[in-house]
C-alpha cells in the first residue's frame, strides 16, 4: 500500500525463536515513559493484549512511537486477533504475534482490505 512496509506477522514459534537480548515487555499496564532512558539500547519493546478487548497496549505504542520516538521493533503479543492488525499497525506497531490457531495467510490478506485511510496515522508521518 502506497510503498509502506507492512507489519510483520508471527507465529506464536516464529516469536519463539526470534531471540535478541535487547529487548523489554511491557504489561499493558506499564507506563511506557519507565523506558525512556533505555530506548537508545533497545531493539524491540513487546506489548501484551491480555485480552482482545483490552486495548491499552494501543496507547502504549501510540507514547512509544510518537512522543518518545522509539524507531525499533514494537511487537504486540498475548490476544492478538486477524481483526486488529490494521489498527494495530496504525497506532505504530511493526509486529505482531498471533494467536494460537490464527492463519498466517489470512492475517496478510487482512491488510489488502484497506487501501487507504482518511484519517493519518503513524505510517504516514
């Protein structure tokens, strides 16, 4: 879309072995300003979705992309549904894991449903 890299979507074993040291998990109760000093010295931030009608971690990414300008992998992992990847990738999330039993394939074509947007968002600043 429009020359915009596109999410990366996981599987709950591709997470798995994706291993780096330089990463930090917030709950989705965690204030992500804590991170602030240690931003420079991190690759990824992973936020959880305890459940998919718990939508903190947007607002996490939102503070973490926008106001403290992490440029790293922001990864959302826990109850994360096909349905909430567009809006996910919008608040500024670059990956996601889904849930067990969620299609790969299907989430990909999730995002041809959207050609565009009235509204601007993250990846398009």
């Amino acid at each position: 879309m429009n020359g915009v890299q596109r999410m990366r979507i996981l599987t709950q074993q591709d997470h798995d072995a994706d291993k780096n040291e330089h990463v930090a998990s917030l709950a989705n109760e965690d204030d992500p300003l804590t991170l602030k000093d240690r931003l420079a010295a991190l690759d990824r931030i992973e936020l959880h979705f305890p459940h998919f009608t718990d939508g903190r971690a947007y607002s996490q990414a939102y503070l973490l992309r926008r106001r403290l300008g992490f440029k790293g992998d922001l990864r959302a992992t826990g109850d994360v549904l096909i349905d909430q990847l567009v809006q996910m990738e919008r608040t500024g999330f670059s990956s996601a894991v889904l849930k067990e039993g969620a299609d790969a394939a299907d989430a990909e074509r999730q995002f041809a449903r959207f050609a565009g947007y009235y509204q601007d968002d993250l990846a398009a600043q």
